[in-house]
C-alpha cells in the first residue's frame, strides 16, 4: 500500500511541475533525461522508478525550482 501511495505522489508532483512550468511530457521527459514512455507509465503508475531515475526527477524538481526562483 505505501509503495502506490508513493506512485501517486511522484505521479502528482509531475502533474504539478508541468502544469507550473507550462511542460507537456515530452518537454519533461528532455529535461528530466526519462524517455516519454516512462514518464506517461510514471503518471499512470504503471511503473515504478528506479532509484537512479527517482535521483533525475529529483534533480530535475530541485534545478528547475531553483533556476525559475533565480528569474
């Protein structure tokens, strides 16, 4: 149960970082260094992350919101 309820909340935060940045997938998927098909299997949570690509999502989070602050 912990292990969705962690799909869901990675899933959501990539909602809420593209919708924020004005992102579609693919622009996600560059940045993030994931293939577009990974990221629609993260949304829908069909897949779970790997720990190096939970390490480029969170990269990609903490970069973007730091760099968009700085603007």
């Amino acid at each position: 149960m912990k292990e969705i309820s962690q799909l869901n909340e990675l899933a959501q935060k990539i909602v809420e970082f593209e919708k924020e940045h004005r992102l579609n997938d693919t622009d996600f998927a560059l940045l993030s260094r994931l293939s577009v098909e990974k990221v629609h299997a993260l949304k829908a949570m069909y897949a779970t992350p790997t720990e190096e690509e939970i390490e480029m999502l969170n990269e990609t989070f903490n970069a973007e919101n730091q760099s968009s602050l700085e603007e």
